[in-house]
C-alpha cells in the first residue's frame, strides 16, 4: 500500500461504518437488512431498488466526511508549518550564495545562454573521455560520469570486486593502490558531422575512494596524467535513506549551505527567506531517525503539482564537485534529493519533517531576500 492509499484508507476508518452501509447499501423497513447486505453482496451488485431519500442524503454526508478528512491531512500540516515569525530583516544583492555556483556545478551553464560545443583539441583531458564503463566485476554494467573534480590523493584506495564503502582499506600513499585497468570513452561530435568515426578511447586506471561505495562514485586516472578525477554513477538507485547516506559518506561529505523557505505573510504577500550558517549535526540528528524511509523515486511519478515545496536546502558536496544542489522538504512528508544528478525521494514523515523546519525557522539566522536590482538569485538546482 503506497501513502496515498493509506492515507485515504485513515480517512475512511474516521467514518461510522453504518453511515456508509446506508450510502452503499439502502435502508428497508427490516431493521439490520443493511449490515446482512454488506457482509452478503459486492456492493458493485447492490441494487438501486428501494432507496430511500435519506439515502442521497447519507452519501453527501459520508462524501463531505471523506472531503474533510482527505483535506484536513494537507491543511493541518499546513497550519502548523506557519513561522511564528513574520518578519527577518530584509537583504538585498550580492547575496553570498550567488558567488560561483552556477560554475562549479557538474554540467551546468548559464540559463541564459546557449551552450556551444567545444571542439575535441579544445577540451581538457577528462571531458574529451568523460565516459567509464567497468566490466567483469561486480561493478559490471555500471557506466560513469567523470567530473573535472581532483580526488586527493591521500582518499585514494585499492579498487575491490564490491558495492560496499571502502573504509576499511588504508593505503598510505596513493601510488601503492591498486587500480583495475579500463578504457575510458569519448565523442568527438564535428568529426562525427564530418562523416568520419567519432568514437574515441584512451586507457585509464579506476580507484576506490576512502568510505564511499564503488557502485556510486569511484577515481580515475588516465594514462600518463597523475590526477585522479571523481566520477560518479548518475543512475545509482538506493534501497533507503541509510543506504544513500553510508554510500556515499553523506555525513561527512555533504555540506548544508544555505536554505530558502517561502511563504505567505498576514498581507498575503509571498516572502522568501533565506537561512545561513545552518548546523550540519543538528539536520542530521533527525534524518538519522528516519535512515529506513525507502527510495520511492520514479522518472515518471511527480508529486510537484499536487503538493507544496516547502524548505529547499541547498547543498554541496566538494568531493564530488557538486556545488548548489539541492535536498528539498514537501508538505506531505518526503525529501527528495538530486545528489549523483538524478532524483531520489524518501518519506521521512511529518514529525521529522516539523523538527528540521522548527530548527530552521526558530534557530538559524534567517533575512527576507528581496532583489532591487531585477536580478535573480541562484536557486538550488
């Protein structure tokens, strides 16, 4: 039964079952005839015959039941969430989280802007073979992204045959890992237009890294270059929170930046407000109670148009080379996340979801962002 399901199923508990005998089931003059039906016939079957005016009148009633329950759901989180805070000072631009971030992120280019493709002499060494493909391993199958991201060399750690994090192998100079031997792939697109064959390779050298599992992110060096770049998984789909976490070290790799909230003030005019300096501890104390929440994601399951976006979070994970991504909070209990480029969505429930946005709205200094200039701040993406 997925939430939707058993919230609905909550709301048809709250109502008296002989309220809903008489909608489905008319009353006779035989006193009980109702409750004998119920246990006797589909109520697909149940004949129309005999209904009496209080009948149509029982179905409005049992619907308005069911209208208020299934709205009292939304709404009472929503009246709960309110800021008892009306008011934060208000900032204008250059706000710190507008600095570089569109830059630093995996990918990403200016909104504004189209991007050209670079001609192949013209690219730096990891995004002419950006591509990592692992065979013959547990690994196998797994395709990798390369980031221009430097892994330090002292994170490096011998390349096993497992999805577990490494934590437990400690090479004390990277040039004593060992490394599984692969051939790194790339594209040259205008030699393609061209006519000719635009596939292109170049051997490289896999690692592990220190307390991160190989399954989502793993090092690369190429040949005859001493750096080692980060490369992730972008379709790695975790079973629950506490396995996303552990995978990819999430408490010590992931920095909590800033976070916008939004709301309605008593004008009716909608506010943003940011919140800095967040207590990384403090957000992970509570997501700690939820690390069995399952990854309910799906590509084509949306909940955006039905429910509220309520605390954006955005967050960076250097290591990786993710700057101004984000971990979002919904009014009906989940957290989704676009860490390793792609969506994941867990429930945490409404009682972790009340403890983060208490800490952040009553003990994180927080100022309205109104922008004089027409420009736009930058949006965890």
């Amino acid at each position: 039964m997925n939430r939707k399901q058993e919230l609905f199923s909550d709301a048809m508990n709250e109502l008296d079952s002989r309220y809903l005998e008489e909608a489905l089931f008319p009353l006779s003059s035989t006193e009980g005839t109702a409750g004998k039906r119920l246990k006797q016939t589909p109520y697909f079957f149940a004949k129309k015959t005999g209904w009496k005016r209080r009948s149509s009148i029982t179905i409005l009633a049992a619907c308005f039941c069911l209208a208020l329950a299934a709205a009292g759901m939304g709404v009472g989180l929503h009246e709960k969430l309110q800021p008892s805070k009306q008011h934060w000072p208000v900032k204008e631009p250059p706000y710190p989280f507008l600095s570089d971030s569109a830059e630093n992120s995996p990918g990403k280019e200016p909104a504004d802007e189209l991007a050209e493709i670079p001609h192949w002499e013209d690219m730096e060494l990891y995004e002419q073979y950006s591509e990592i493909q692992i065979d013959q391993t547990a690994l196998s199958g797994i395709t990798y992204s390369v980031h221009g991201t430097e892994v330090p060399p002292e994170l490096i750690r011998d390349f096993i045959d497992t999805k577990e994090p490494t934590d437990n192998l400690k090479s004390s100079d990277s040039s004593e890992a060992t490394g599984l031997s692969v051939i790194a792939l790339g594209w040259d697109e205008y030699a393609a237009v061209a006519g000719e064959d635009g596939r292109r390779t170049c051997l490289a050298t896999v690692y592990a890294i220190d307390k991160l599992s190989p399954e989502c992110a793993i090092a690369v060096r190429y040949e005859g270059n001493d750096i080692y770049y980060a490369a992730v998984n972008s379709l790695y789909r975790p079973q629950t929170l506490g396995e996303f976490t552990d995978s990819l070290n999430l408490r010590e790799t992931l920095v909590f930046s800033y976070a916008l909230y939004e709301y309605q003030k008593s004008d009716g005019e909608t506010a943003t407000v940011c919140f800095e300096k967040l207590d990384g501890e403090q957000i992970w104390d509570v997501l700690s109670t939820c690390l069995e929440a399952e990854n309910e994601y799906s590509d084509f399951d949306s909940f955006a148009s039905e429910h509220e976006k309520l605390l954006d979070f955005s967050i960076d994970i250097p290591l990786l080379g993710y700057r101004n991504i984000s971990i979002s909070l919904w009014d009906n209990g989940y957290l989704e996340t676009n860490i390793l480029d792609t969506g994941k969505r867990f429930f945490i429930g409404e009682e972790a979801l009340q403890k983060l946005l208490d800490y952040i709205l009553n003990d994180c200094e927080g100022y309205e962002i109104i922008d004089f200039s027409g420009e736009e701040y930058f949006i965890p993406e």
